[in-house]
C-alpha cells in the first residue's frame, strides 16, 4: 500500500513543486512506483513533469475532484521522470468554489486515490500556495507531510500557520497524519541568516528537520523548462544529487524497500 506525502507550505516559491517533481524522480530511479498528484492550479509539477497542462486527458485532476471522470481517464505518464502524473490546469481553481457544497468536499482525492493505493509504493502531492480546500483535499489523503522551506526572516512566522492548520486535520479530517520531515531548500550554509533560522528550526522540531538540505542551484531552476526533472537534465548537478540524498533519508525515515541502491 502507498505511502501518501503532502508536500506543503502556504508560502509560495519555497521549493514545493521542485521537492515533489525531483523527489518523484529519485524515488522512481530507486526502482519504486510513484504518482505524483498535481494540486495547484498553476500546473507546475504538471509542466516539470513534461505533461502538456493544455491538453490533459479527461480534463485532469479537475474532473476527478467534481467526480466527471475517473482516475484512469485523466492518468498520464511522466516520460522523463519514470512517473505517473494526475495533472492539473488552471480549472482546477474553479474546483475549490464548485466543491464548496459537495458532500464530502475535504476527501474527495482520498476517496479517488484509494482505488489505486496498491499499485503504487509512494504518493507525492503538490499542494498550492494556500490553506485551502484544495490543500486540505491533500492534507486529508496524506499520511504524512513534508515542509519545504527558506532558511529566511518570516520563515518561522508561517510554520506555526501550517503547525495549527495540521492540528485542526488532526483533529477534524485525519487523525493519523504527521510530520515526516522540515526540509532546508535554497540553503546556503554559509549565510548566517540561514544558520540562525536554521538553528532555530533544530531547536523547535528536533530531528524533524532532515539532515539533508537541499543547496541554491540554478540546474533545478532550468530543469522545468524542458519538462524533465533535475537527475535526468544533469545527474551531476548539486541539486539533483541533493534530492537522491533526501530520497535515501527519507526512505530511512519510513523503513521502505528500495528495489535498486543507486540512483
Ligand atoms: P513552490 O512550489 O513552493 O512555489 P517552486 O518549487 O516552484 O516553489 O520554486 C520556486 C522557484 O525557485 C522556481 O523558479 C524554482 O525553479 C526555483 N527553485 C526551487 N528550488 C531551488 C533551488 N534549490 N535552487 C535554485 N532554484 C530553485
Ligand atoms: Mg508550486
């Protein structure tokens, strides 16, 4: 059965989109089975993936959520990244008014996804820039939740947001749900704002920071444009082997089976 991870923060340009399509990819080089389920309208990890956000089988995640069509119909295939993809486009922010008054409107990805948890090791979900009912979809079929974040100034601020809001589905949509992990991206050890958010971060959530963090480097800002995922546009990049580093951490963390050692 999947294990589900929400990738989420509310803050935008924190390093979601490129944690889910890069990590995607490393757990796939690792031999696993993975989907990538695209939760931002903006499309993103859809793009980064190398699926076409104008042209979206079925009508994308979108239709899945307003239940219009089924997962099989709106499935597609990361070529690059050794994938699955449930693709979005900029419809899907319609979503998020039109689910308002459906029954069960917080699960609706949850009850999808069930149908498919077996044929797949890991789930990895793109949440938006927002606590909203689209990220709430994913914090309820998530298992556990990775925090990408800029070592920064309002860093801090915004976490203990995202603390409550994770207490709330807790308490609400999801009593099993946890933090797997806090994930350093866009480090620079050498700056000492960095190492003072960081050392504070240490300090509130322990070892739920990972080890690993992810460096600035501009191959994982150039990947998305040629639809392909960091390891498979330059495998040597600091970037991409920083991502295969967090795989293996993050495949300790949860005691999986990697099929392949190396990626
Ligand atoms: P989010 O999904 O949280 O909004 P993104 O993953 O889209 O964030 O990243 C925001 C921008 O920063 C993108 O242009 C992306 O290519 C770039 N970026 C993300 N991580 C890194 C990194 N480690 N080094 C350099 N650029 C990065
Ligand atoms: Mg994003």
């Amino acid at each position: 059965m999947a294990t589900v991870i929400a990738i989420t923060n509310q803050k935008g340009g924190v390093g979601k989109t490129t944690t889910v399509v890069n990590l995607a990819a490393s757990f796939a080089a690792l031999g696993l089975r993975v989907l990538v389920v695209d939760l931002d309208p903006q499309a993103n990890a859809t793009m980064g993936s190398g699926v076409d956000k104008s042209r979206l089988p079925g009508g994308g995640l979108y239709s899945l959520l307003l239940g219009e069509a089924s997962l099989e119909a709106i499935r597609c295939r990361s070529e690059s990244g050794g994938y699955d993809v449930l693709p979005a486009n900029r419809e899907l922010g319609g979503a998020e008014v039109e689910l308002v008054s459906a029954p069960r409107r917080e699960q609706r990805l949850k009850d999808a996804l069930a149908a498919v948890r077996d044929e797949y090791d890991l789930m990895i979900l793109d949440c938006p820039p927002a606590l909203n009912l689209l990220t709430l979809n994913g914090l309820a079929a998530a298992s556990r939740i990775i925090i990408p974040m800029q070592c920064e100034y309002y860093a801090l601020e915004g976490l203990s947001d995202l603390v409550n809001t994770l207490k709330k589905v807790r308490a609400s949509l999801n009593p099993g749900i946890d933090i797997l992990g806090l994930l350093r991206t866009m480090y620079d050890p050498r700056s000492t704002l960095a190492q003072q958010v960081a050392a504070q971060l240490s300090e509130h959530f322990r070892d739920k920071v990972f080890d690993t963090a992810i460096p600035r480097n501009i191959r994982l800002a150039e990947a998305p444009s040629y639809g392909m995922p960091a390891l498979v546009y330059d495998r040597s990049s600091r970037g991409a082997k920083a991502y295969v580093a967090l795989a293996a951490e993050i495949a300790g963390r949860l005691h999986l089976t990697l099929p392949k050692q190396t990626a």
